[in-house]
C-alpha cells in the first residue's frame, strides 16, 4: 500500500461574480463585516487533447463561483455538477484584509464542517472567501478556504494506486451506477441490487444501506473533480473523514471517483478510476484531525489572489458603477433613508440651456438624474464657452450650434448613459407680438411645449427675462408639475419652487399657499428687453454667481423630492429677524417642514457681496398673472403677446 495523495481544489470566479459583490457591498452590506453565503459549483475532472502534442492534459481540480450563487431561492446549477455552500467575508480595507486572522476565520469554518457530520446533512465542501473589493479601481483581491481533514498518518490505496474503474468493475456495472447518481451528486452509497443493477442511497444512511451486505459489494461514490488518474479531488478527503468519525470500526472503503457524468458509447473510455482505501492502523476515532486547505495563487504561494476588472469592463458600464457608487455611498453612514432612486427616476425640462442651464444640468448629472432635457431658441456664441461650462470654441464657429442640441450633446460626452435631448423652440413672452405669419408656427411650438411638460415631472424656469418665464409658469401650475427657478442680478440672485395651485391643496390645509415666481409682482409681466442698453439687455453678474445659484437649485430639488408631502411641502418657519438665523436644529422631519435633508424653504435669495444667503416664504396670490386659475387657454396667450396690458 501506498499513501494517496489528492487534488486540491482551484477557483474559478466568473466576473459575474465580482459585479453582484459590488452591488451587495454598496447597497446592503455598505460597513458591514457580517459574511453572506454564497453558493458554488464543481463537475467531473476532465482532460483537454493538446494541439501540437496530441497528448491529454488534465483541466485541475476546479471550483466555479458565479454571482448567481448570491441568490440562494434562484440558484439552480446545470445537472452532473455538485453543489459546495460557502460564506464570504468582505473587509472594508485593504489594511483589515491583510491584517485578518486568517486563521481563526479557517479554524471556525473547519470547525463548522465537523460540527456539520453529527447530522443529517454533512458540508463536505465547505469554504471560506475573504475579499476586499476595491470598487473605484474595480480590483478585487480574494482568498479561498477549502478546509479538509488531513489524518496524521495519511490514507492509503492498496495495490499502490487507483485503477481503472471499468478494469476493475466491468461496463454493466459502471452503467447500472450511471443510472443511480442524482443530478447533483456529491457523495453516495452503492450496492447492487437482488435482480440485477444497483441501487443508490445518501451517505447518512450507511449503516441501515450496507446492513447485510459485504464488504465487497460495497462502493462508495463521489462525484470526482480531479482529472489525475492518481489522484482524487479535494472532496473526498472530508468524505473518508466523516466515513472514519462515524463509523470507526470500518477502516476500509471501496470507492469509485465518479468521473463519467456524460456516458461513453459503446468505443468509447471510461474516465472513472477506483481504488480500496485503508485507514492507519495509528489513526485514532474521536478527535477532529487537523485541516488545510487555503488555495495558492497562480505562483503557487499560499497568498491572496487580485481580479482587475477595470480594464476588461464595458467603459459605459464603468461610467454607470462609478457615478452610482459615489451617490451610494452617501447611503453608508450619514443618509440610510436617502432615497436615490427617485432622484434618478426624476425627468427634468431645463428652459434655458445658458450658463444657468449649463450648470444646472451638471448638478443634475452629478445626482445621477437619467433624463434631460433642455429647450432655448438661441445658438452659441463667442462669449459663451468661457462661462457656459457645455459649449466650447469650436460650437461658436459658422454662426454657433443651437444650444439645445448642442448642450445634449456635450452630457452624452460627459455621461453617456445619461437620455439628453434638445428642442430649438421660441416661447412666446407677454408684450412680445407674433408677427402674423407666425401665429401657426407659435401654436405648434407651445403645443410641444405642452407636450414636454406631460413627458417631465421638474422643469426648471433658467431663462434670461422675467416675461420668458410667465408661460412655462402657466403650464407648470395646471399641470401640477414641480417648477423650480432661478434668476440672477450682479451679485444677487433668487431660487425658488413654485407652489401648487391654490385647488391643488387639501381643505383642511391651514398652512401658508407658496407663491410662484409671479405672485409677488405689484405689475404683469411685460416686454423688459427694447429700448435697452448692452449691459441692461445682457445678464451682467458675477463669473461664480450662476454657478453658485444653480447648484443650490438642484440641492433645493432634492431635498423636496425626500420630503413625503412632494410639491406640496410646506415651507420652514421664518428667520429669526434678530439673528438672520433659520430656526433649523438639524432634527430631520420632526416639525414636517424638514426632509432628510434639511430644509426645504420655498425661497433663497442670496448676498455675494455680504457671502449671505436668507430664506423667504411669499404667499400665493389669487388673481397672479402666473399661476391663478383665471390665466388660461391659448387665446391669452396671443393676446398677452401681443400687449402686456392684456395681463
């Protein structure tokens, strides 16, 4: 007799694997160090015929891990492969990888193993993953456990080495075992039956299905990942342990390494091998033998292996995991209840694709908004790129792009899994007349107008005039839509939300109606732009000042997308007119005015020179031009275009 040597086991993780990893660690575990199971598979060992030599080579002992082993109700292996559980531990650093004590983590999984063989249902392919996911470089540095019980003084196989199962045991019997293995076999008992052909039964029940039978009809059979001929895979080490631990008494087993899970025909080989594997007459029952089995690298060192994903991954796929990663990431200590998703669903018509526009739709994008719209009848020019941060030299030459078109574009470039598109359109403005020829015109456009309003829950009013923002107001108001707006002075500006119509609120609402952008006006909108200088015509403001309105219109979105009243959120409690302060204590939504994020106030008119920013409250007025129930239908519209004193 000889001592028999085995064939450990190999990972094989598919990418799969690491991308549903990454999803568990940025939307469930996020801080956590608690291990999650995961589910993986082994088949029969195999060969592969070299090209050149014409010689087989055997494919190693392989364990495949796939990211469909996370999900452990839909986890449905293809038949003739057996199922090993695992669990893994994902470390928040790379230092607290390294630093691990591996070997109370190995120690607790072998313990689990043993504890496993004193019931029904024994884990003779338990393993351990330790990971460490770096989720901005998409690196993934890992370690397998396959703990294994090694005896002191080894097995041993008689006559020196496995033999040929079809020498041994004859091609009816081997087929009558085909027949009897499960789809999922990972180790079983086998005896012929009184008629002729065998019978197969699970291992626990060893002693009631061998009862009365010889020692030599007996077989034990595994399904056999190893392709050594010499060799068994790593498996059965743990199977002759539980065999030993149960049934010491018994130091001999007939085992059949069950490598033919598809059948050959009537020329063909089988791959099976067989051996008779005896115990030491030194080996002792009782006591838990000592373990191995942590993998080697690729280099054959007893060290952790790394999967860089980043060079391998679709770059639009990198591009979306990137840009949700750092929003997630929001979610881990400070804002559990931030509600990602419905800032993401939100679609956004952006009127106005100026310095305002352009700013606003990085912001958005920055928030991980997926839809984008902008509308502006104007093209680029010279003066543009340096301040409208979408546009560049090349976009202001042969007469300028139009900037709707123009502006989408550049976001798909930026992100390109953002839907970005762009409408060239005039909006018709109280005391601007519509020259005859145009009528039809105008009246198509506003019922694309209209039709953007229905196709978009936020729109945002980021136009250069005061009268350019009366009809989006209009149409905002009746179709319920969350209107925000932003307009800027020299070193001033004001963002706002627009509040429901006065309809719109509940009866029992006793709260303060907000006001639109028009319902503080003591005077309608009208033509602001003839008869005026160069500096009145253009928006003369400071360079940082839109950059600084823009993004505080967007974080006033979001915060109002978290508070549960929506649109209709009311506003928060004056400023205290002593301090300037906001009687805001930072306690989330215990008033009802506060979302997660803090306040949501209905107006915030800012101080560059003074670095100060007060919020405002303004109550909606029953007969404003903007948003009162008696502005409507398309003929006030012309006749508002044509005179402002229409309004």
């Amino acid at each position: 007799m000889s001592a028999l040597q085995f064939t450990p086991f190999t990972s094989q993780v598919s990418p799969q694997l690491w991308h549903q990893l990454s999803k568990l660690k940025i939307d469930v575990l996020k801080l956590s160090k608690d291990s999650i199971p995961l589910n993986a598979t082994y088949g029969a060992g195999r060969t592969v015929v070299d090209r050149e030599t014409g010689k087989e080579i055997g494919i190693g002992c392989i364990l495949n891990a796939s990211g469909d082993g996370f999900i452990q109700d839909q986890f449905s292996p293809a038949p003739n492969v057996a199922i090993a559980s695992g669990s893994v531990m994902n470390f928040n650093t790379i230092e607290e990888f390294k630093g691990a004590d591996k070997k109370s983590l190995f120690a607790q999984t072998a313990d689990e193993i043993w504890a496993s063989f004193d019931t029904d249902k024994p884990e003779f392919n338990r393993f351990l993953l330790i990971t460490f996911a770096e989720l901005k470089k998409y690196k993934f540095f890992y370690w397998f456990a396959f703990p294994a019980f090694v005896p002191a003084d080894p097995w041993s196989v008689r006559e020196g080495s496995l033999a040929s199962a079809e020498q041994v045991l004859g091609v009816e019997t081997l087929q009558g075992i085909a027949e009897a293995i499960p789809a999922h076999p990972t180790a079983l008992l086998v005896k012929p039956k009184p008629n002729g052909g065998h019978e197969a039964a699970q291992i626990t029940e060893y002693e009631q299905f061998f009862k009365d039978v010889a020692e030599e009809s007996r077989i034990v059979v595994f399904l056999d990942p190893s392709s050594d001929p010499q060799s068994p895979g790593w498996p059965l080490l743990n199977i002759l342990a539980y065999l030993f631990h149960k049934h010491p008494n018994t130091r001999t087993h007939r085992v059949l390494c069950w490598r033919d899970t598809v059948v050959p025909g009537a020329s063909g080989q089988w791959r099976s091998r067989f051996g008779t594997i005896v115990a030491n007459d030194k080996m002792l029952a009782g006591a838990r033998p000592a373990a191995v089995g942590w993998e080697r690298n690729a280099q054959g060192k007893l060290s952790p292996r790394m999967a860089d994903l980043g060079s391998s991954m679709d770059p639009l796929q990198l591009a979306d995991q990137a840009l949700g990663l750092n929003l997630k990431l929001m979610r881990w200590r400070r804002l559990p209840a931030l509600n990602l998703e419905k800032v993401a669903d939100t679609r956004c018509l952006l009127l106005g694709a100026g310095t305002l526009g352009c700013y606003v739709a990085r912001t958005l994008l920055a928030w991980g908004v997926k839809k984008i719209t902008f509308v502006d009848s104007a093209r680029v020019s010279f003066s543009n790129p340096a301040r409208q941060p979408l546009f560049e030299f090349e976009d202001c030459l042969n007469g300028g792009r139009a900037k709707a078109e123009c502006a989408a574009e550049r976001l798909k470039k930026i992100y390109p899994g953002v839907d970005a598109t762009g409408h060239s359109m005039f909006i018709p403005m109280p005391g601007h007349p519509i020259a005859k020829e145009l009528v039809e015109q105008t009246k198509k456009d506003v019922e694309v107008l209209e039709k953007l309003f229905d196709e978009h829950d936020v729109v945002f009013l980021l136009m250069d005039s005061r009268e350019s923002r009366w009809l989006p107001s209009i149409l905002g108001a009746s179709k319920k839509k969350i209107v925000m707006n932003a307009a800027l002075g020299f070193d001033t500006f004001v963002i706002m939300r627009h509040g429901p119509r006065n309809t719109s609120y509940a009866p029992s609402h006793t709260g303060i109606k907000l006001g639109c952008y028009f319902c503080s006006d003591v005077i309608a909108p009208k033509d602001s732009l003839s008869d005026q200088t160069l500096d009145q015509m253009c928006t003369v403001t400071r360079p940082g000042l839109a950059s600084i309105a823009s993004s505080s219109c967007v974080e006033l979105l979001v915060s109002l997308l978290q508070h549960p009243d929506g649109l209709h959120a009311p506003a928060p409690p004056p400023m205290n007119s002593k301090s300037g302060e906001q009687a805001y204590s930072g306690g989330g939504e215990t008033d009802g005015t506060n979302s997660i994020l803090g306040l949501v106030p209905h107006q915030i008119r800012g101080f560059l020179a003074e670095f100060k920013n007060i919020l405002v409250t303004a109550q909606q007025f029953e007969r404003c031009t903007g948003c009162s129930e008696k502005v409507r239908g398309a003929g006030v519209i012309l006749e508002s275009a044509a005179t402002h004193h229409h309004l």
